[in-house]
C-alpha cells in the first residue's frame, strides 16, 4: 500500500522492509547536512540535572528533523500516517546517515540501502553514542533484546542507571525507552512482571514528550524512516495495549540521579 500525504491511511506497522511500491515524500526546502556526530568529552564537573535527558531528546529530534518529520499517529487499533518523511533508501545521502547508525555497533557496511536489515537498535545505540551515554551503562547493540536483557539481569540494582517496569508499573517520560514485542499477543498476554528476558524480537522507541494524555516517541526504521510516533495513553497516563505496536516494556532513565 503506498502512503499518500494528503489523508491518513489506517496500515499495518513494518518495522524493517524496502517498499516495493514507489511513493514521493515531500522534500524538505533545505535539508539539514548530514554530519558525523562525536560523543562529547567526559567531563570531571558533574552534569546539571537532566543533562543526559535533554542530550537524548535532542540528539532523536535532531534525526527526525533531518529525515523530514515522518509522523505515525496509533490510536488504538488504528494507525494513520498524516505525513510521510524520506526514506532509508531515497537517496546516498540519507542511505549514507543509517550508516553512521549501523558504525555504532560495529557493522560498518550497512547502509539504508540494506533495507531488509532492521537498523532500529542500531539507531537507539547511535543516540545514546552521541548523547555521551557510557557503554557500559548502554551497551551498544544490533538487535534490541541485547540491550534489554542487560537491564532485565540489573533490575534488582538500586544503582542501576536504567530500569525497567512493566507499562502497569510505571508511566514514561521523556528520555525513556518504550518497547513493543514483535510477536502477536493478545491484551491479556501482555506481561504484568517482569521477564527473566527477551527472546523473541523487540521495538525501542525513546520517548519525547507527553502530556499525561498523549506520549510521543521517536524510533529508527519505523515506516522505512526515522519517525515520531504518537500515541493516546489510558486515563491514568500508562501506555496502552496496541495491536499494531504492543507496548510490553518501559526502561525508565535514571541518568541524570
């Protein structure tokens, strides 16, 4: 199905596929330039608080911007795309940024244009590269269940710097993860503790705002782009149990503690 820009079509989440379909995203008047992103320098002063939220936010904002503001609207069962960004494999040079993605965790030959290599923890791993996040905090990873098992295995460390909580425990705010399953569950499948790990595979998107009614997030290789997703939360501020993104995990971010 190809996504037109002027209606919002209710379509089932790839998260890792090249489009067969041709589709025209509208280009950006003056594309920001792709620039390699270094990690900042440690530094011996403490940072202000919330330094390592904001860096996050902002290193993920900065990617969306450059990728032409895809957006995915999910309201219960329903998933609409009011506007369509540019793609991994539109050109050589958004094709090229993945790249530097795929460099994070040690594949130095991908590119956009190995579309049918999901790139989505990749970019979370490259964010949390340029954000200055210590590796042994977040380690660096191609698949996300790498990463969450790591932060499953510490979840009794009262140091821990990320935690996780099942989305009935715990209501995310910005510099959070937010994890999806990629398996097919029902509402009541959805875990109330914990799990010893994941096996199956997995979806992280780090959050960037919320209001306590909406929470938007913004993730790598959703829709073939780097996307913001917004979503309605339940009454009381949880994440919601959502067919095309089913919601199973939060990693709380206590960096700036």
């Amino acid at each position: 199905m190809v996504p037109m820009k002027p209606l919002s079509i209710v379509l089932v989440l790839a998260l890792a596929a090249c489009e067969s379909a041709p589709k025209i995203p509208v280009q950006p008047e003056e594309p920001p330039q792709a620039q390699e992103i270094e990690p900042q320098a440690d530094s011996s002063e403490s940072p202000p608080l919330g330094y390592w939220k904001s860096r996050i936010v902002e290193a993920a904002n900065a990617e969306w911007v450059y990728f032409d503001r895809q957006t995915v609207v999910i309201d219960g069962d329903e998933e609409s795309i009011p506007h369509v960004g540019i793609w991994e494999d539109d050109d050589h040079e958004h094709s090229d940024r993945i790249n530097q993605y795929w460099r994070a965790v040690g594949k130095y030959r991908l590119t956009g244009y190995d579309c049918r290599e999901p790139w989505s923890a990749a970019f979370i791993s490259w964010i949390m590269r340029v954000a200055g996040v210590p590796t042994d905090v977040f380690p660096p990873s191609s698949a996300h269940r790498y990463y969450l098992n790591h932060f499953l295995a510490n979840a009794q460390d009262p140091f821990a710097a990320l935690i996780p909580h099942t989305i009935q425990q715990y209501k995310p705010t910005p510099g959070d993860l937010i994890c999806a399953t990629r398996s097919k569950v029902e509402p009541q499948e959805v875990m109330e503790k914990l799990p010893d790990s994941v096996n199956s595979g997995a979806h992280c998107d780090i959050v960037v705002e919320t209001d306590g009614r909406t929470l938007q997030a913004i993730g790598g290789n959703v829709r073939n782009s780097v996307s913001r997703t917004v979503l309605t939360l339940s009454p009381d501020g949880h994440l919601q149990y959502s067919s095309p993104r089913p919601w199973f995990l939060i990693i709380e971010n206590r960096l700036d503690r």
